[in-house]
C-alpha cells in the first residue's frame, strides 16, 4: 500500500450519527495521524474536511449536502478537500458518485478507512476526480487499529461490525455490510491497553451487539472476559437485539457485579402486525416475557428502549398498543423517531410511506408526553437512595459549579463540585430528580 508519509495536510472531521460512527472517527484519526496527517480543531484552519455520515433518519442528506455547499462557501473560493464517509457514502453512492454539481473529493464507505491515506493521495497527486472506496467486507474488524480516542471517562470499542437482521425500516446492513465479530483476545489485549490510558468503562459496541460470536465464544463470554482485566470497572454495550438475549447471557449481566445494570431494548412497536412488517422477529408477548425474564433475576435493572412511530399502515388502534407496552413496561427512557423511508431497504420497496406527517407529529408528541411522565415516575424513586457514580464532567445542566457523573443504570446525576476529578467514583445520595437528571450530595 501506498501511503504519504509527509504530507502535512490539516484534517477537521465533523461526526454525524451514532456511537459506532463516534468510534469510526476515532479509527480514521489513528489510521490518518500513522501516516503522518494532523487533525485540527478549527474547520478553517484544515486542508481536508472530512464528513462523517449517518444515514439511519430523515434529512441526513440534504443536512450533508448543506454542509459540503457552506464549506466551499466559507472558503470563498479557496481550496479545500472534502470527503465523505460513513453510512450515507454507501447509502447514496450513486448520488455523491454521479453529481457533478456536489463538490466532493473522496468517499470512503465503513469498511474503507484503512484506504483513506491512498484515496487522498490520489485526489492530490493523481488528480482524480472523487476517488473512492466503498467496498463493503465480510471481514474487516479493524482489529489491528487502536483508535486515536479523546482522554476521558468512557471508550468505546467495537466488538462486532454489521448487521444480519434487515428489519425492513433499517438502512444498516446495505450501509455497513455482514455481520462479524472480533476475538476475545483481540478485545481483551486492546481492553488492558484501555485501562493503562486510563479508562475505567468500556462500552462494548455493535449494531446488533448480543450477537456476538467468535468461535465458541458468545457475547456473555465477551463480558465475563472482558470483566477480569484489572482497572475496569464499568461495562456497558449498545445496541442489543431483543432477540438475542439467552438466559445465559442475562445472568452473566445480573451476576457480573462489573456489567452495569441497564439495558437498551429497542422495542419500536407494541403491534404485532407492525413488528411483523418491521420483521422483528419477536411479538409484543416474547418481549414482555424477555423484560419478565430480566426482572426476576434483577428487579432495579434499568431499561431503555427506540420506538418507531408511523411505519406505513401504521392504525391508530396499533399505535394505541406501543402506548399500551410502554405504560406497562415503564421504561427509564426512550428514544422515539418518527419513520423516515429509507432509500434501498425493504420498507421502501415494499410499503409505501402512507402515514400523514401531521399524525406522525401527533404520535411522536403524546408518546414523548407519557414517556417523560414515567422517566419522571421513575427517576423520583431514586430519591433517598445512595448511588456510586461515575463522575464525566463539569455539569451541563445547572453552573460551572456542579459536577455530573452516572449511576450504574446510566443515569445522570448533577451534584455540587468538591474535591473530585473526573472519572473518581463517589458516592451521591439523591435528593431531587427531574424528568432527565437526578440530583443529589455527596456522601462519605
Ligand atoms: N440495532 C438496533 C436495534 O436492533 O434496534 C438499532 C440501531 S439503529 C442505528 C437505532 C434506532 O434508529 C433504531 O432502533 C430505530 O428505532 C431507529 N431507526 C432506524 N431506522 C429508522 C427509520 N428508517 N426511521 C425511523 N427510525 C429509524
Ligand atoms: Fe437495523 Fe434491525 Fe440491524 Fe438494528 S437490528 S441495525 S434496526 S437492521
């Protein structure tokens, strides 16, 4: 492989999506600052303006497309690189590919990045007009690239990379391919460098996470390995599939006193038709018994979940059956997305979008309505408890003088700064919550 080592070109990236992209941005760094590229902090001082792309929900595109006309814009005329990665590369190639009017350089999809120093070389010194790579592969892991990470409280680390499930809304496995996991090992090693940077939580990675499978080993094993090395003392992983969760698994969670109590449970519909047409693979009964099963091994166990409202033929009555499984659940919180057709997967062949926009709104309002009155419910349960946390920074949400942490159920906790660091475990006893946050003092 060809690389410049000398190119002293200044690279500004600009992160889009979820925390696999964040995670993505950290690969690109260490893959680029290796051959010798500078990342700065300013758009205006870069070289090269790399955008790294989501393509999960609406308007992705033309956001990106806005950004690329208001980054040559601001340069008023002067050169500059731009490239474009990440799911909208795949998603929309043939777009970023045959427009002439989008002044692109190069396109790397995800499993591309290793490419990256070749596709820039060839932009500069070949003069190609938008090079690019977006091969999509059954294997690269990237397990041989230790992200360039930010110092801080949490890492991320992708444990597995793509997605075998094609529910029929998603855009994720024509995006970033098949599922494939890494080795325990391979996790491991990269785990005990981790803590020797100083991290205490790992959140471990995947698009269908609890899929995880390299040989004989599962994504409980994953854990219970991940939990002996030393200096790790939070695990975390997102996102999971409710189809995924042996017992086996869920007692690792439960017993593992390193595997922090909350888990992400996508629900996206409480119908069983819709989870059908979705093709979730599992009914609202399967999933009332998962959070049956999950309960009885751990009552306090924290749960979140995504819902999906107006996917196409949606009813008022199926809608009122997601309300239904929320009430009952009551989850701790909930990310709720209006559907938004997604070019190439099944729902856009197969389903025309026939929700009105306006009853969208009107769905995405009242479930935001009655979740936030159960978040609230369950956040004030808290009060009097005394939870060890995590502290991240100083807290966004009342003054400089209050710091924010998370509990093990991820939830924030805002307390007044004192004598603490990032990333020191305290603990804080709660004595007020809101919808969002808890709050609380410290104790001995
Ligand atoms: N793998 C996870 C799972 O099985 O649920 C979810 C990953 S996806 C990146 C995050 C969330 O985005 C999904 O759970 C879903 O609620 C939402 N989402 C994905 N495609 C969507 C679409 N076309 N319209 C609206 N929301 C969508
Ligand atoms: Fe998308 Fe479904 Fe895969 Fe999640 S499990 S990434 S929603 S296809």
């Amino acid at each position: 492989m060809k690389i410049l080592t000398n190119s002293n070109k200044k690279i500004y990236i600009q992160t889009w999506g979820c925390q696999m992209n964040e995670y993505d941005t950290e690969l690109v760094r260490a893959i680029l600052e290796k051959a010798n590229y500078t990342f700065v902090k300013s758009e205006l001082e870069a070289d090269i303006v790399m955008l790294n792309t989501c393509a999960i929900r609406e308007n992705a595109h033309r956001k990106i497309y806005g950004r690329i006309h208001n980054i040559h814009h601001q340069r008023n005329g002067n050169p500059v690189m731009i490239g474009i990665l990440g799911c909208m590369a795949t998603n929309l190639r043939t777009d970023l590919l045959e427009n002439r009017n989008l002044k692109i350089d190069f396109i790397a999809g995800p499993d591309s990045y290793k490419r990256l120093p070749q596709l820039i070389d060839e932009c500069t010194r070949d003069k190609i007009r938008k090079a690019y790579d977006l091969t999509l592969s059954e294997f690269e892991t990237y397990s041989d690239i230790y992200p360039s990470r930010k110092s801080g409280v949490n890492a991320w680390i992708a444990v597995m990379r793509g997605c075998n499930n094609f529910c029929t809304f998603c855009v994720v496995p024509y995006t970033r391919g098949r599922e494939r996991s890494r080795s325990v090992e391979n996790i491991v090693t990269e785990v005990k460098k981790l803590t020797s940077d100083g991290f205490k939580q790992v959140t471990l990675l995947g698009q269908n996470v609890n899929s995880y499978r390299h040989d004989e080993a599962d994504f409980a094993t994953l854990i219970e390995e991940v939990s002996k090395v030393d200096g790790i003392e939070r695990i975390r992983f997102t996102s999971p599939h409710p189809k995924d969760f042996p017992q086996r698994l869920l007692q690792a969670i439960a017993d593992n006193s390193k595997a922090c109590k909350h888990i992400h449970l996508p629900l996206q519909s409480g119908n069983d038709r819709v989870l059908d047409m979705m093709n979730r693979t599992y009914t609202r009964k399967e999933f009332f018994d998962l959070v049956d099963r999950i309960r009885k091994l751990y009552p306090a166990m924290a749960m979140t979940t995504d819902i999906i409202v107006g996917f196409p033929t949606e009813t008022d009555a199926e809608f009122e059956d997601t309300i239904k499984v929320m009430r009952e659940v009551e989850f701790d919180s909930a990310f709720i997305f209006k559907y938004s057709e997604r070019k190439g997967t099944i729902a856009e062949k197969k389903f025309p979008d026939d929700v009105a926009e306006a009853i969208k709104t009107e769905r995405i309002v009242r479930l935001n309505e009655i979740q936030k009155a159960i978040s609230l419910k369950k956040n004030r349960t808290h009060i009097g408890e005394t939870h060890s946390v995590l502290i991240e920074e100083e807290s966004t949400e009342r003054s400089k003088h209050d710091f924010q942490g998370r509990t093990d159920g991820n939830k924030v906790v805002i307390f007044p700064a004192g004598k603490y660091k990032k990333n020191d475990f305290i603990n804080v006893r709660i004595t007020d919550a809101t919808v969002n946050v808890l709050k609380g003092t410290p104790v001995n």
